[in-house]
C-alpha cells in the first residue's frame, strides 16, 4: 500500500520528448496531405481555368453594351456617332476634331472607357462595316484574327451569340 501512496503522491515526471511528438504532424502524414491536395487541384483547376476564358468574354459583352448605350445616347444629343478620328474618347471628353458636338453632356457619356479583359484599349469604327459602328478587341495576343482566347471580340457577333 505504501508503494502505490508514494506512485500516486509522487510528481509526475517530465518526460520532455513525449510532448514534442505529440505536438505537430507526422511526416507521412503531411505527405498523404499533399498527395490528396495535387489530386484536387489536378481535378479542379482544367475546370477553373476554362471558366477565365469565360468570364473575359462575358466581361467584353457587358463592356459593349455599356459603350453601346453611351453611342447610342450620344448620337440623340448629336444626331451622329463620333467618328473613327474621334474614337471613344468622345464619350468622355469633348472632342475638339470634325464633327464637334454641338450638343455635347458636360458629365459626358462614361465615366472613364472600360479596357478589354486584356487591359488594352477596345477599337472602334465609325461607319462600321456592316453598322453604324463597331467595337471590338484583338483578343489575348492583339493581333487580328485568332482563335481560342486570341480570338477577335467584336460587338455584333457577340451579341448575336447572345441572343441564341
């Protein structure tokens, strides 16, 4: 009986190397984490990846319909579009070149010109080739044509796209 008083009222000891294996991961098992992250990311990131080209499309759509309605607008304060030499400037600053807007919103008609999903610049044609104007992008590489992500954005094909 003595004995298990004097096991009991003892201090336990203080094993340090008990708590420092106790404390993290395993190495084996950090590696099965990893193994199992890789197989998700290999799975997922295809499926993600498409959605990027995706949403870039969606994005110059919803640009070429609020240029769009700031052409429009602007042609009913002026009763024409701004020209080629003019650009989309017009719709943010007075234009100073032929045909000046007699017309023109002191706010103007954009806050500032939206960028392609590619940070450039979107082009524009006035008259345009089959239209009163044209919008359009070079795609990723801004060259003309192209196909996939490099593929020109322009605004009635996608529109038309839209629409079926």
């Amino acid at each position: 009986m003595a004995f298990i008083k004097k096991t009991i009222l003892e201090k336990p000891s203080t094993n340090r190397a008990a708590p420092w294996r106790q404390a993290g991961f395993s190495l084996v098992e950090i590696l099965v984490v990893l193994v199992i992250m890789g197989l998700l990311i290999s799975v997922v990131a295809p499926k993600v990846l498409g959605r990027a080209d995706e949403a870039r499309v969606h994005k110059a759509r919803a640009d070429f319909s609020a240029i769009a309605t700031a052409l429009k607008m602007y042609r009913l304060d002026n009763y024409v579009y701004p020209s080629s030499e003019q650009g989309l400037q017009a719709l943010v600053a007075k234009p100073s070149l032929e045909p000046v807007p007699r017309q023109w919103r002191a706010a103007g008609y954009l806050e500032e010109l939206p960028l392609d999903p590619w940070g450039r610049a979107y082009l524009y044609l006035s008259p345009g080739t089959d239209k009163a104007f044209d919008i359009f992008t070079l795609g990723a590489d801004g060259v003309k044509a192209g196909e996939g992500q490099n593929e020109d954005l322009i605004i009635w094909r996608l529109t038309a796209q839209q629409d079926h």
